[in-house]
C-alpha cells in the first residue's frame, strides 16, 4: 500500500491535500502547526480540518509540551485491520 492509497483511505474527496499534509511526517518528523501550514500550503482553518480528520481516526498525536503533531503509525495499523481485516474475517466466518 503507497501513501497515496493510504491518503485515498483518509480522505476520500481531497486525497492530495491529505497526502500533502502526510508526507510532512516523514521520518517520523514531529511538526509544529505553523511548520504544517508553510509547508503544505493550507490556511490554518483548512489545517485544522485535516488534523481533526486524522485525530478522529487516532492517526495523528499532539504533544502539548512541545506544541508538535506527530503520526501514530500503531494508529494506521489498527485502522487497516479495522477496516479491511475485520470485513473480510467478517465474510468468511461461518454462520
């Protein structure tokens, strides 16, 4: 699976935008918001929307501390098995 279906799963009407702000993590890069907003483009209010989006989906932490967004990768392991493993295990279980 590429980041770009991983982006398509997120965010099904904006895939680009998702993947733009996705790619801003990589190495497992901490991100402050203002970082986010220079780097992908995206205002503050349309940021925000994003980070709730994979907040919801418990994709993404926050570190009051250090005031920095990071991705939870154990977030996106669980959200494939929750949505692909447990349908199929779902389809093929005997009833």
């Amino acid at each position: 699976m590429s980041l770009d279906d991983v982006a398509r799963l997120i965010s099904t009407k904006r895939p680009k935008q998702m993947l733009k702000l996705l790619q801003c993590f990589y190495g497992g890069a901490s991100c402050k918001l203002e970082d986010l907003m220079r780097a992908t483009g995206f205002n503050e209010k349309q940021l925000r929307y994003y980070i709730t989006k994979l907040r919801r989906l418990r994709l993404i932490e926050f570190d009051s501390r250090t005031r920095t967004y990071s991705l939870d990768y154990k977030g996106f392991h669980v959200r494939i098995d929750t949505i692909f493993v447990d349908a199929i295990e779902n389809l093929v279980k005997k009833k």
